[in-house]
C-alpha cells in the first residue's frame, strides 16, 4: 500500500482533535465518531482521503481518549465504562489537593502501556494465535473465575476487636452490591429499545446512565452529603511513588489489557477489573496510585492489542477496530502497514501525554478557586441532563436507580468494584 506523507499527518492530527473531545466530553466516545466517520466516507474519499486514512483517525482518536478521558473521571465524577474505577482513587487525590497527581500519574500509565505493549506484542501474538480457540471456549468461565477473585480478595475496613471471621461479612455485602449491579444491568440492557433521546448522537449508550449513577452521581451525592470542600490544589508535583510500583503498575496493566484484547464480547472495562486484581492490595496511599497507572495502563494496551488482534486472528474487539474492519481489508494489509500504524500510535500517544498533563494542571488550578459543593451540584446537574439528553427518560430512570445502588459500596465499607456486576453479570449470562 502506497501511502503519502502530507494526508496521514492530517488524518493523525484529525484523529487527536476527535480524541480531546470524546476524552473530555461525558457521554461522547470514540465509538460516536467511529460510526460517523465510516457513514461520511463517501465525502472523504471525495476530498482525496483513501479509506487507510479515515482508519487512521479513528485509530487517532481511540488512542487519544485512553489518555484524556481520566480528566472528567477525576475532576468531574463522570466516566465512561473504561475509567470507572478510577473514580475512587482519582476522587481521593483530589480531596488531598493532588487532583494533578492523579492525572499526571494516569498518563505515565498510558505511556508506559503503550512501550510495553509494542514489546509485548509479538510474542503475545504468536501465543495467543495458537490458544485462541481454546480461550473462546471458555470465556464465561473465565469472566466467573474474575469474579470469585474479586469477592475472595475484599476483606472489608478491618477495625481492631472485630474478631477473625468478619471478613466474611464483607464478603456478604460484596457479592449482594454484584449482584444488585448485575440485575440493574440486565434490566438495562433488555430494555434498551426504550431509549429515546433527545439529541441523536451516533448510537445510544446504556452504559452512560449506568455508570454515571454508579460511579460519578453516587460520589457527588456523598459529596454533597458531607458538605465536602475541594482543599488547595498542588499545580506542580513530584511523584512519591518508587519506581519500582510505577514499573509494575505499568506492567500489569498492560497485561491486564492486553488479555481481553483477544477475548470475545469483552470490554476493556474487564481490563481494568483485571488490573485491581493484579494490583496489590496495601494499607498504604501507594496502592491506590499504582492502581490508577495500571488502570490507565489497561485502557491504552487494550486499544493497542485490538489492533494486532485483528491483524493476527482477524476479530474485531471494540467499536473502533469494527469501524477499521468496515473501511480496509485486513487481509490485503502488509507487515510494513501495520508498522506504521504502530509508529502512528507511539507518535499520538507522545502528544496526548504532554496534552493530558497540561489540561490536568490547568483544571486543578481553576478547581482551587470555586466552591465544592457548587460544583458538585452543578455537575450533578450536567450529567442528568446529559442522560436525559443521550438517553431519553428511560436513562433517566436508570440513572436514578444507579445512584443509590453506587453508594453502597461507601457505605458497607467495600471496593466499588463489585458494582462492576453492572457489566460483567450480564456478559457471563450472555456465554451460558
């Protein structure tokens, strides 16, 4: 394939453009853009774009959002399915005036996955080639030995004088908050007809009202509750965390993210459950920062891996890689092309770090100087208006049910990651 210089730099920068806004913007996603762009096709390849082009913005614009979308998870309290769990270690740094921290360390996550996800590349590759059939085979399982981790591993807010077996009630509360996510799921994604938005933006996403309740409103709420106030914010800071946990943070992540790339009917949201596991579990504040680079870390390795996935067991494992599937043929592509689109992601990902960093200062300057709990009101405001706007009253309806089912988890004392039933309940339903 003969391609020129002048259009893939606009297509590059084209791509990183759509990736700040479905990073930034609640309820928007790469997926949105996806679809518009494979239906303007047509205009583009009027205006001389080949199809190799438009795939490249769209691979710009997955990349690019793996970075940004921490930002409104942090600051906002509203994420997408991929950064969900980040609320809760993001929200934390932001109550300790390091709400630029958790960003900062965020991007390293995403820079760091991108590396060893590159490195990693070729031999997972070449394994996964010869035992993707055996893994399709055993999905569900797989998904259910995920979640009997989860539960095996929450030993609740331990107090001194509670006795030996009080982990098990914990325990208790974590698998009643799955399965109450998981059902709330289920209804959700049965009635997903009923949607009916108000403004048309690409395809409709359950998952907006599900996990803006769950993950965003609930902590707004509590917020509100506890009459919280933002603290100074630190513009400027140097990380704490040794080297040796940023690493391994890394690590993990990508593979984390890397694992589902290859598994069918997963999200990257799976990933990052995968990454909590995978994170040591300490009574210290260096765990939760080193979840928040594996986290990251899962979100960009997995957009990296979809792409050598489809090129090696030709599977489409997001929306953005169906969109690339429908534009190119993926047998006629050569080793050099893919190449290039790797070099294409190291080129989007150096610039979308240094962007991340510089938005998350400037965000965490301006937060120093508002009210709180007007803020949270506000937000809280936005996002319901957000999902009456994407979603119709039937989101409504669903987001008001997922707020309070999200406060649970503060509390009974637990990980907020058993919510997660909220996606992965229905999953395993679907493989049996």
């Amino acid at each position: 394939m003969e391609i020129s210089l002048t259009p893939l730099i606009l297509s590059i920068f084209l791509g990183f453009l759509l990736g700040i806004i479905s990073g930034l913007t609640p309820g928007i996603h790469v997926n949105n853009f996806a679809l518009i762009l494979v239906a303007l096709s047509p205009v583009f390849l009027e205006l001389g774009f080949e199809p190799f082009y438009i795939a490249v913005i769209i691979l710009a614009n997955s990349v690019t959002q793996t970075f940004l979308d921490i930002i409104p998870s942090i600051f906002l309290g509203a994420p997408e399915a991929d950064t969900a769990l980040a609320v809760l270690p993001g929200h934390t740094l932001l109550m300790e005036g390091r709400g630029a921290e958790a960003v900062r360390l965020s991007a390293i996550g995403s820079a760091g996955a991108v590396v060893a996800a590159l490195l990693m590349a070729l031999p997972l590759g070449f394994f996964f080639q010869r035992v993707y059939g055996t893994i399709d085979a055993y999905v569900g399982w797989l998904l259910v030995l995920i979640v009997a981790l989860m539960i095996a591993t929450e030993n609740g807010e331990v107090i001194e004088g509670q006795g030996s077996l009080v982990h098990l009630k914990f325990k208790g509360y974590a698998v009643m908050l799955f399965i109450l996510s998981g059902m709330l799921g289920i209804f959700a994604f049965d009635n997903t007809d009923k949607m009916a938005p108000l403004i048309k933006f690409g395809e409709p996403s359950i998952l907006l009202p599900l996990l803006s309740g769950l993950f965003g409103a609930s902590m707004l709420v509590l917020s509100l509750m506890t009459k919280s106030e933002i603290p100074p914010q630190q513009r400027a800071c140097k990380f704490t965390l040794p080297k040796k946990r940023i690493i391994r943070g890394m690590l993990t992540g990508s593979a984390a993210g890397s694992f589902v790339a290859w598994l069918p009917g997963v999200s990257s949201a799976v990933g990052t459950i995968i990454a909590r596991l995978l994170v040591r579990e300490e009574k210290d504040a260096d765990s939760s920062k080193e979840f928040m680079i594996s986290l990251s870390g899962a979100n960009t390795a997995n957009a990296v891996f979809s792409l050598v996935a489809l090129y090696i067991i030709h599977r489409t494992r997001s929306g953005a890689m169906v969109a690339i599937d429908k534009l190119v043929n993926i047998n006629e592509w050569e080793l050099s092309t893919v190449i290039i689109l790797l070099v294409v992601i190291i080129y989007i990902s150096i610039i979308s770090y240094y962007t991340t960093i510089y938005l998350g200062d400037r965000i965490s300057g301006f937060l120093s100087r508002i009210n709180y709990s007007k803020l949270c009101a506000a937000v809280l405001a936005c996002l319901t208006l957000m999902v009456v706007m994407f979603t119709g009253w039937f989101g409504l309806v669903v987001f008001l049910i997922s707020t309070p089912v999200g406060m649970i988890s503060s509390f009974a004392r637990i990980r907020k990651t058993h919510a997660m039933g909220v996606i992965l309940l229905p999953v395993i339903m679907y493989f049996f």
